[in-house]
C-alpha cells in the first residue's frame, strides 16, 4: 500500500462515526457505500457510508422496509458483493485485503438467503446438510457430527434424515436449507427472512433454533426480518435500516423505547408497543418499554395489583 | 342461496407412487354474497386447496368427492361444460402469493387488460375496464410502467387490478400478502377491504397473519384438512388453546387480554384489535381509579 493510500485509509478509520460502537466487534462496517447500476439511469445508493458494529456472540436482528438497505448489507457481510467505497472488518480485518480468499470468507460468514428451500438439490435430507461441511473438507466422523447437530438445531426428526428432501413440507424444507449452513458452523451465522410464508409456530420453531444455535456455539447471528414481534422478541440487539443508512442501532430495550421513531417511518412496531403508546396518551404509563406479551403481562399485573406473578 | 355452497368436500392427491393423500376431509361451510371470510390454517392444513378448488385450478380431481356449488353450478360435477368453467372464472377471480408469477405482460396496463381481453370484452368497454380497475387499486399512475420495477406491494396491486377488471362477484386471495413487507401488507389489505366495503365483492382472504383475520366479517380456521373453527373474529380468538393446538396463535393484544382475565382483571371486549384492547384497559383502568 503506498503512503498516501495508507494515510487516506486512516483518515476514513477516524472520521467514521460508528453506531452502537463495541470496543470488539465481530463484523465492523466502516463508510460502506453501495451504489446498483452505476453510471446507468438507475443508478442507485443502496447503503449511504454506513459505519456499524455487529456486536460479537449476540443475536442481532435488522429492520427496515423493502429497499432500505438491509439486504445490500447482509450480501456485504460475507463478501458476496463488494462495497463501492468503505471497508468490511470480520475480527478487525478488511474482508477484501485478499480479494482472491474472498471464498474463505464465505466459509466463515454463513448466509442463509430468503426462500432458502429452493436451493436443496441432494438425494436426502441429511446428505443436503452434509454438503457444506463435505466441501470444507471435514472427517466423516465429524460430518456425521455436525450434520446431526444442526438438525438438532432446527428441529428435524432423526426419521426425516433419510428423506428426499422434495418430500418434506414447505417449513420442514426450509429448516433442511437452514441447517445445512449451521453445519458449515460458520462465525457468522446470516438469515435473510427466515421465517417468511412460515405459520405463526412455524416461525416460532425457526426462530427459537436459531436462538438456541447462537447461544449454545456462541456465534454470532444477524436476522433480517421484517416483523418487529419476531424481533422484539428473540433478538439481543436491533439495527434499524431507512433510506440507505442507520436509523438507529442499539439493545432491543433501547430501540423499542424509540417506538414513536418507528412508526414514524412506516415500521410496523410490536401490537404490544403499538397497544402501549395508545394507553399513554390516556395517562397510563409504564416504567419499561413493552415489547412481548410476557413483559406486558407482568408489567399490567403489576398496574392492576392481580395476584400471581403479578410484579413485585 | 348462498354464492358459495360446499357440502361434505372430501380431496386426496396421488403422488407418483403409493396410497392418495388426504387433505380435505368433509368440508361443509356456506360463504354469503358479500361476507369478508377470512380462512386461518397452519402450513399444510389444506386451506389453499380448498380455495383453488373453489375456482377449479388444482390439477387433480380423481379423489375429488362431494359437492362445490359456485352461483349454484357444481363446480366437480361431471357433466360441467366449458360454458360453465367459463361463467365459474368469470364469478370468481383468485390472487396467488407471489406477486412476480402473476404478472405476464412488460408494461402494466397491459397485464391488467390480459384477463378480460381472453373474455372476450370488446374495445371501448376493456379500456374502460382496465382504467377503472388501475384506479381501484390506486396504480393509475404507473399504467404505463414495468411490472418488474414495482415493489412487491404494488405488484400485488397490479395483480389485483388485473382480476378486478375481470369483474368477478368472489375474489380470493391465497396468502397475497405472505411474501410482502408491512408495508406491502397494508396496502394489499387495504385494496381488499376497500373491495369488500365499496365493491360489495365477496372476499375470501386465506393467510396466517392473525391481525388479518381480526379484521373480518368471518374467520374460519381450518386443521388437518376438517373445520375446526367458524364465527366473528371474537368467537373464533376465545378458543385460545384449540387455536394453539391448530398451530396458530393469537395476536398479542388479544393474548394479553386473555392472559390479565385468567389472572381475575375484570375486562370487557372486544379484543380483536390493539385499538379494542387499549379500550377496555383504559376502562378497566378508570374503574379501579374511580
């Protein structure tokens, strides 16, 4: 690198203003800029010098509408596409600095996108799963390891690994394509919608194997979801997507307390938020913000004197 | 007479090989001309089977058994003529899930004009149709656009309109709003309600969004292939754990309030909607303070 690249580089390290700063984050967007079509007449900026840190170990789920940026950004994480200016850090380092080892990467930032059930292709459910981990290179031992692992993850029975994968149900196909990247055991675990067209428990299913993946391996994961209830309830941290940029970033309690913000800008926050807001311009207040029906249970125990599990 | 009559509708499909598939087992259930039903069911409970029965687009009718009377013509009956498949497109129009398969033509108003063009609808009249039908879904504006550079919302809309112009009594939409984002949600449920409200059109919305349902005349919820449920949105939500056992779950202002009433708070509904609920909290609120 010459002298002056090196200094500019610097320079760009200092005046990024990082949202929801760690002091050692897993993933770190510096000034990332993505502009589609450029040069064209449908040039357009879909992330606008985004700096942001996915914080290491957590859960992290991002929001934000249709175009706001957010898948741009999950397709930046594991190098799929490459940032028109900015850098991409995974442990501190510039995903890009070996352009030709980008394919290392993808081994260590996992992506699971949307509708992931179309991308199944083997004979059985479990030689799908083992695909990842074959191409990685492990034993067969510790194929067979992960493979069972990551249907534990998700839910599919023992009975099922020998299926044709073709035969299974919309939501069991979809668990099929999730695990088979948890068997990769990558460091970053991306989902892109990975409940969507799901039923209601079918949604709880995936999202609860995701949880118990992130706190059970300790990895970090990012899920892009539209729905705020999802979210409010599963996710450590919130990064809020508008207009090409961070809206804001931070712990779900400090993002649902902005609740006002989000509806603002079109998000649909949690019935539960939207039931709270209603209630304070009538004069009821509470002392937390209120999310999940579980905290809003205990918190209106508490407001009513009722018994059992009722507050303090 | 009800607009739609199904009585004792039994369906099973083959796979290659092996014994039929049962999905549907003794379904009776009348929809009225002009009801907004919304039909609730996990993945798999046979829900869009019925509906795409109703308008004759499942590929296999061998273990078909029972009746569908659709404005009184069976619609799995043996000796239906074309003349009838026809009539039966013409009373009802179906809107699927995924807006980018629904969209056949490059610019929009000429996918609108597809459907009621293979009607038959002559000239001056299909114009009319068509603009008036771009103007129902608010899309006027993007008469002369590309289908594939709309959002998915608006997409969705393009379908709609493209039905609307077909002028059909019943419109059902299978899980239209599944692969939306809120936004795309709100406008596509707005488009329907409107139909309904406005248009006195019979709407029959199959999701598993429960917000959707509350907002209905009627919600029927179907499990493993047999009614489980059918009445107002109130009835249907005070089966809490039939619900449950149905893979389904209640919208969180209406567990909440269920869940305070199980702890003795004293409530009264309905509690259908956030707004529903933030009432009868509001009273219970004021009672105990006052």
């Amino acid at each position: 690198m010459s002298k002056k690249k090196k200094l500019m580089a610097e320079t760009e390290l200092a005046s990024a203003e990082i949202i929801h700063p760690a002091e050692d984050p897993k993933l770190r967007l510096l000034n990332v800029s993505y502009i589609y079509s450029k040069g064209t007449p449908f040039e357009m900026k879909a992330l606008d010098s985004v700096s942001l840190d996915i914080h290491r170990g957590k859960l992290t789920g991002i929001i934000g509408h249709t175009g706001s940026g957010k898948s741009t950004m999950v397709q930046l994480f594991n190098g799929l596409t490459t940032p028109t200016s900015g850098k991409v850090l995974l442990d501190g380092e510039d995903i890009w600095a070996k352009p030709k080892e980008i394919g290392k990467i993808r081994f260590r930032v996992g992506l699971v996108m949307q509708y992931p059930e179309y991308q199944l292709f083997e004979e059985t459910v479990s030689a799908d799963i083992a695909f990842g981990p074959k191409n990685m290179g492990l034993s067969g031992e510790e194929i067979i390891e992960r493979v069972n692992e990551a249907a534990s993850f998700v839910g599919l029975p023992q009975n099922l690994m020998d299926q044709s994968p073709f035969d299974l149900s919309g939501g069991q196909k979809r668990r099929v394509a999730i695990a088979g990247i948890m068997a990769m055991r990558p460091e970053v675990l991306v989902l892109d919608e990975p409940a969507a067209g799901l039923d209601p428990q079918g949604r709880r299913a995936i999202f609860s194997g995701i949880k118990r993946y992130n706190r059970e391996t300790g990895c970090t994961v990012i899920i892009v979801s539209h729905s705020m209830e999802d979210m409010a309830e599963f996710c450590d941290d919130v990064v809020v997507m508008a207009h090409s940029k961070v809206l804001m970033a931070g712990s779900r309690d400090e993002i649902f307390s902005h609740a006002e913000k989000l509806e603002e800008v079109g998000l649909d926050i949690p019935q539960i938020t939207r039931l709270a807001l209603m209630l304070e311009k009538e004069g009821i207040t509470f002392p937390e913000s209120l999310y999940t029906v579980g905290y809003a249970t205990e918190a209106f125990a508490a407001l009513f004197d009722l018994g059992e599990g009722g507050g303090v | 007479m009800p607009l739609i009559d199904i009585k004792n509708l039994s369906y099973a499909y083959r796979e290659e090989e092996g014994e039929p598939i049962s999905v549907l087992k003794g379904i009776d259930l009348s929809i009225n001309e002009g009801e907004y039903v919304v039909i609730l069911g996990h993945n798999g409970s046979g829900k869009s089977t019925l509906a795409k029965l109703m308008n004759m687009v499942v590929d296999d009718y061998e273990f078909a058994q029972g009746q569908i009377l659709v404005d009184g013509i069976d619609v799995l009956s043996e000796e239906i003529t074309d003349d009838d498949v026809l009539n039966l497109r013409k009373t009802v129009g179906m809107v699927f899930q995924n807006p980018d398969n629904q969209l056949v033509a490059t610019i929009v108003e000429e996918d609108v004009a597809f459907g009621p063009e293979n009607l038959g609808i002559p000239h001056p009249e299909l114009r009319e149709r068509v603009d008036r039908a771009l103007e129902t879904v608010g899309m006027s504006r993007y008469a002369h656009h590309e289908p594939h550079r709309l959002s998915g919302g608006q997409k969705q809309r393009v379908a709609i309109a493209g039905i609307i112009a077909m002028m059909p009594r019943v419109m059902i939409f299978d899980e239209s709003t599944a692969m939306l984002d809120p936004i795309g949600r709100r406008e596509v449920i707005e488009t329907l309600e409107m139909l309904n409200r406005e248009k006195g059109i019979t709407v029959i919305s199959i999701t598993h969004y429960m917000d959707e349902a509350a907002r209905a005349d009627r919600v029927i919820v179907l499990d493993d292939g047999k009614i489980l449920l059918d009445g107002t949105p109130a009835e249907v939500f005070a089966h809490k754990e039939k619900l449950r056992a149905a893979g389904l779950e209640l919208p969180q202002c209406t567990a909440l309030c269920y869940e305070l009433m199980a702890k003795g708070l004293k409530l009264e509904g309905p509690f259908n909607t956030p707004e529903q609920c933030a009432e009868a909290l509001t009273r219970a609120y004021r009672r105990r303070e006052g």
